[in-house]
C-alpha cells in the first residue's frame, strides 16, 4: 500500500523486497522477533559465561536454560512477561538443584523426574505463565541429566543460571523489546505487504484473459490460481492477528475502527474474487453452487469471446497495485456501457475494494493511543437513521444453555494428559535405558513433546510421526555435516546458532522442520563437545522412535480422548459463535438501542473466525492425506470449507451492519423479514451444536408484512439466505446424534472446498 523507490536490483530495492516477503509471510514478524529474541539470549550469556571465566557445562546448562526459556516465555502484555521471567529464575534454581543433589540416586532421580514431568503438564491449566513456569523446570532437570555436576559446583550453576536469566531479560526487555504499540505497528505492514501481493496476484492472474468460464475454471482446478487463495490466506490471517492486538495498544474509538476497517478490506477482497470467478462464466451460465456455498460456478457452455466490459475489468486490474501504493480514495471509474451482469458485480467489487483499502489505510494513520477524531458519518450509500421503535423488536439473543461446569478429577483435560504423560514416561524411561544407558532422556522428552499443545490421540500421534520424520532428515544431514566440520570448532559454531534460529522460527509453522534443525543442533554440539560418536544419532533415532512410541500407547490406553470427542466440542463451540454473530448484526440493524458502536457485530464475528479456526486445526488428524478413514475424511473436508464459508457470510453481515447507524432498518418493511431469518438462523445453529438439527431448509418466503426490501437489505437477506443454506447442508453431511461423528460421506455433487 505504500509506494516503493528504488528499483528491485539495487542494494535497497533488495533489502525492501525481503521486508516485503518477511511481512507478508511472517504477519506481525512474530516467528522472526521470536527467533531473534532466542538466538540473542544465548549468545550474550555465553559470551558474558565464557568472560567470566565459566566451565563448559555451565555454558551448556546456561545456554539449554537460555533457548526454552525464549521460546516458552509468552504473554500479552510486557508486564505479565515480567512477572513470569521473574518467577522463571527460582523455578529453574530449585529445579537444577534437585536434579544435582539426586543424581546419585538414579531410581529416586527417575521417580522424581516422572513427577515433574506430571507437573509440568498439569500446570497447563494456569495458562501462559503455568506452561512456562513448568517448562522452564522441567527444562533444567533434563539438561543436568547430561550434564553432571558435583554438588559442591552448585553455587557456580547458580551463578550461570542468573546469569543468563539476566542476559535473557535485557534482550527482551530492551535490547529487542516488543511492546503492543511495536507488534501493532509491525502487523500493520505485514497487512499492507499481504495488500499488496493480493493486488499483484489479481493483476498476474489474467482470470478473464481468454474470455471463457470454463478457462477460468479449469485454470482454478489446475492450481494456477492457487498463489491468490494462498494470499488471501495470508491476508485473512494477518486481519485476524491485528484485530487481537489492536485492544490492547490503542484507545476504544481507534480500535474499533480498526477493527471495522480491517474487517471490511479482508471481506472486499474476498468478494472481489468471487466476483472475477463468476465474472469468468459466460452470461448465462448457472451460478446456483456458487450463489449456495461460495463454491466455483459449475461447468456451462462456453460460447466463444470475452464478455462485454471484461477488457476494461482487466485493465483495472492490472494498474490495482498502483492504485494501492498511490493510495487516496479512488473515484469509481466509468463502467463501460451495456457490461455483462456479472462483469458489472465484478467492477463494482473492485470499486469497493480498493474504497476499503483506502478506509483501512486512513485507519491506519490513527497511530495506537493517539487522540481519535469525531466518529465517523456512516457512509453515503448507508441506509439514514430512523425513529426509535420500542427495544422488544430486536431480534433476542441468541438462547444458550447454561454452560456445563468443568470436568473435575481424571476428565479435566491437563489432568488427564498429566496422567498420560507419566505413564508413557515411565515406559520410556525403562525402554529407554535398554536402548541407551547414556541417552535414555531422549526417549523421555520424545514422549513429553508429543503430547505438548495436543488435546486428542490423533494429534498425538501425527505430532509424533512428525517429530520421527524430522529427527530421521536431521540424523542423515548431520552425519554429513558433523564430518565436514570436525576440528572447525567456529563453523560448527556459527551453524548451531544458525540450527537454533531455524528450530525457533520454524517451530510454529512445522514441527518436522523444527525436529530437523534440533537433530543437527544435537549433533553439531556433540561434536564441539567432543562427545560425538559414528552411532550417536543412531542412538537418537532408535530412542526418539520409542518415545513416540510410548506416548501413542499411553495415549491409546490410559484415559484415551477420541478425536471426534474433541472435534465434537469444538464444532459446538463454532456453530454457538456464529449464532452469536448473526444475532448481533441483527440486533444492530433492528434495534436503534443497540450499541452505537460498529464492533459489536465484527467482535463477534471476529470470535467465529477464531473457533472455525480452531476446529480446523483440531481436524488436522482427521484431513490428512494419510488419514485411514477415507469417507470421514472426505466429510470433514467437506464439513470444514462449509464453516469456513459460514464465517465469511458472517464477516460481511458484520459489515454491512457497520455501514449504517443502529436501527436502520426499524422503520423499514423488511424488518420483520430480517428478524425471522436471522431468529431462524440462530436457532439453527444452536440446534445443530446440540446434535437436534436436520438438513431441511429454513422457508424461503418472506415473512407476513415484509416489503420489497432496497439494495442494501437485499444483499444482507441474501447472505442470511446463503448462510442459512450452507447450515443445512451441514446438518445433512454430519450424523445424528446417536451416531459416531463425521463417519457420514459428503453429499454427491457437492464438493467440500474452502471459499476462495
């Protein structure tokens, strides 16, 4: 969105290209600053160590101390940080101590490393802080497993240990100190350079260049056009990245219209594909799979020639980056004469694209805490306030039951992967020992991590194959490498630093990339240590193979949950969200007491975004091209692009509501119709989180007394319609409630897919 100078083959053209490519691929350049913030501490507590005078293995205790301790320590805000850093430094003392004092009493030391292992998970429970605290422990009794030291060197260790608690606080804290006005401001570029790349995708992708639908849809089928969803992706992530940040850097006024903007552009953006893809078709084509579900028009007669207004459309598009970068708000250009109907949608789309991406670049001129302007006017083509009707005619709130209280006992969900996580360490420990009396710990915390941010056995398992896999790519490379660099003691160095940045930046994007940089970190120490062996890593793959292999098992038999148990919980969790939304776009619209404010409707759909989000994440088992279950797999992908599309209906009925003042429909005719469908829609949802819906759409006809409704409510029943469609066939796809989930296949004819 902001213009460049400097051509891409200058020194400075370079450095901004791979800005770009950082922010667009690392919204808010979270895994860098976290990369940073890791590979900083370290460094600056070895070099502080080895001034003072410091022995190897209080670099290695200090250093191991160092790299979990960065990753783990997390928090909203910079005083919460500080608080748990320091809390971290006891925990990580008494932990190191127990771990030296009962080194000689190896079954006593077991025990109590088993325990802790059950405490560390346990701990989840307290959040952020609970989970680093107990990694932190945990941590610190694992590194003095291999690195023994005398009880008399205690007072050393706890030396090193402030040390680098010190030098880990003045990297964060100041040296590279990410404050929410910091990571807000970095998020704001990550969304313009997504901006930007969407806008180059769609001036690249030629959608109507040869004047056929059925081009356009075969071209999507073949993945030409994977690149633009793929930003768009990007674009929806770093939407709702800024939407969670903006609260707690910027004062009500700017964080709502933030908010509202940022929603605005992410749904224009979306629609103005949909349009191009409609666009595509010829003039009579069918649009009915497209009108239900988002999905791609199906297969029509191509008759030959670009549609009316479609070289003028192409030509928009290709000078869209420009119009970004120059910024301003555009004026509407000319639509040529006589265009295609759907040409039309589509110049219109981009019309309110590019308006919405100026309104979020005005936004964004609010930096966070500064003093806001007069709220806003609603916009020009927004329906004018009406008379206040009486409060009994807003649609109610949506009729949740009352939440059931939290599982006690074994059926509390960190208790029970406690209990998991001690019987599969347990086993390791003794399997461990037979395989390797020296690295028997390496069968320990292969069957720890794998239960680390999983809730199901089937995300315990995959997390396993995964960390076998990486460990497996990271033994062949290290073999290589640990030869090449032997006697390179500076190289091996440089290249562990290197490992250890990857393993940090890598880790919340691939788990596999992550095990990979881990092994070769192992072997690159191993060999600066001079404890590197010709079956070292042999011995790492052997142990990490069955410490997977313990926590599957404890998984599968120790107070097993299903996947499709916590997948359940979770399409509840989503369905009750965007009934949530729904009702709150109604209320807005029907009701001029509702809050004034245009958050309340993109707060809630900002929440169903998030639990959509994390049902898909939970369904990961489920999708996965290995997955055994091919019908259910088949259903979940199908059920998944239906949520995924109900969430973006959500996100433009949060729009439009935000367009006009509160109650801008209480003195229309269309009113009634719009508090049938949404009560209707509401319902629905609720029903279907409760296992009672079935597939039957609600009625199509209009309520008793509803009149011809003007453009803008048109387009707002429309989307109820759509959502409502898409709820139905939801309802079709799962089982009923006496039955397993997802074992149904979808539908035929109806292919699940993600909106663009």
């Amino acid at each position: 969105m902001d213009a460049e100078t400097g051509g891409a083959g200058s020194p400075g053209g370079a450095l901004r290209a791979v800005r770009h490519i950082l922010h667009a691929t690392d919204p808010g350049l979270v895994r860098l600053v976290g990369a940073a913030h890791t590979v900083g501490a370290i460094c600056l507590s070895l070099a502080v160590l080895w001034a003072l005078g410091f022995a190897t293995p209080f670099l290695v205790a200090a250093g191991s101390s160092a790299l979990v301790w960065s990753m783990v320590l997390t928090g909203p805000r910079e005083a919460e940080q500080a608080v748990t850093h320091a809390l971290g430094l006891p925990a990580a003392l008494l932990s190191a101590t127990a771990a030296v004092l009962l080194a000689p009493y190896p079954v006593v030391s077991g025990a109590v490393f088993v325990a802790l292992l059950f405490v560390t998970v346990y701990v989840r429970r307290y959040g952020p802080r609970g989970t680093a605290l107990g990694m932190n422990a945990f941590q610190m009794y694992f590194v003095m497993q291999f690195v023994p030291l005398p009880a008399d060197q205690l007072p050393q260790l706890w030396a090193a240990l402030a040390v680098a608690f010190g030098c880990g606080a003045f990297v964060r804290f100041v040296l590279l100190r990410t404050s929410p006005d910091r990571s807000f401001v970095r998020l704001r570029r990550s969304v313009r350079a997504c901006l930007g790349d969407v806008a180059e995708a769609l001036a690249a992708s030629a959608v109507l260049g040869d004047g056929g639908g059925a081009g356009t849809r075969d071209r999507y089928r073949a993945g030409r056009t994977t690149p633009l969803r793929r930003r768009l992706r990007r674009l929806h992530t770093c939407a709702l990245m800024l939407q969670d940040s903006v609260e707690a850097c910027a004062v009500p006024e700017v964080a709502a219209r933030v908010r509202t903007r940022m929603t605005e552009t992410d749904v224009r953006a979306e629609r103005l594909v949909v349009m191009l893809l409609r666009a595509g078709q010829d003039a009579g084509t069918s649009t009915e799979d497209f009108a239900h579900h988002l999905h791609l028009p199906g297969p029509g007669t191509r008759t030959g020639g670009a549609p009316a207004g479609a070289d003028s459309l192409a030509a928009r598009l290709r000078a869209l980056p420009e119009t970004l970068a120059r910024g301003g708000t555009p004026a509407p250009p000319p639509v040529p004469a006589d265009p295609v109907a759907a040409v039309a949608d589509a110049h219109q789309a981009l019309t309110d694209f590019e308006q919405a991406a100026a309104g979020l670049r005005e936004a964004f001129r609010w930096s966070p805490g500064a003093p806001t302007e007069p709220a806003e006017a609603p916009a020009p083509h927004a329906s004018p306030a009406v008379p206040a009707v009486p409060p009994a005619s807003a649609p109610p709130a949506a009729d949740h039951p009352e939440p059931e209280p939290e599982p006690g006992g074994l059926r509390r969900p960190t208790t029970r992967a406690a209990v998991q996580v001690a019987c599969g360490a347990a086993l390791a420990t003794v399997g461990g020992q037979l395989i390797s009396a020296d690295h028997w710990y390496w069968a320990v915390l292969a069957c720890w991590m794998v239960f680390f941010n999983t809730s199901s056995t089937g995300e315990i398992a995959l997390k396993g194959s995964r960390r076998v896999a990486g460990t497996l790519v990271g033994a062949l490379v290290g073999l290589f490498v640990a030869s090449a660099l032997a006697g390179h003691p500076w190289p091996a160095f440089v290249l562990t630093l290197i490992c250890v940045f990857g393993m940090a930046y890598t880790a919340a994007l691939s788990y596999t990339a992550a095990t990979f940089f881990i092994t070769l970190m192992i072997a690159l120490l191993s060999d600066l240590l001079g404890s590197y062996t010709d079956g070292l890593l042999l011995v790492r793959i052997a142990e990490t193979a069955f410490g997977v292999l313990c926590g599957v098992v404890a998984a599968v038999v120790v107070l097993p949950r299903a996947t499709g148990q916590r997948t359940d919980a979770l399409l509840a969790d989503a369905l009750r969200a965007l009934a949530d939304a729904v009702t709150a776009t109604a209320r807005r619209l029907a009701s001029p007491l509702a809050d004034p404010s245009p958050d309340g409707p993109v707060r809630a759909a900002h929440t169903a975004d998030r639990r959509v989000e994390e049902l898909v994440r939970s369904l990961t088992p489920l999708v996965h091209p290995v997955a055994p279950h091919r019908s259910r797999r088949r259903t979940s992908l199908y059920v998944q692009g239906l949520l995924e599309t109900c969430a973006y209906h959500a996100r433009v009925l949060a729009v439009e509501a935000g367009r006009g003042a509160p109650g801008s429909w209480s003195g229309s005719p269309a009113r009634v119709l719009l508090e049938e469908r949404a009560r209707t829609l509401a319902v629905r949802l609720e029903e279907l989180a409760e296992g009672r819906a079935d597939g039957q759409p609600s009625p199509a006809g209009g309520a008793p007394g509803a009149g011809t409704p003007t453009p803008d409510e048109a387009r707002v029943l429309l989307h109820l319609r759509r959502m409502d469609d898409d709820v139905g066939a939801i309802a079709e796809a799962l089982p009923r409630a006496a039955r397993k989930p997802w074992d149904r296949a979808a539908p035929a004819g109806r292919p699940g897919r993600q909106p663009p």
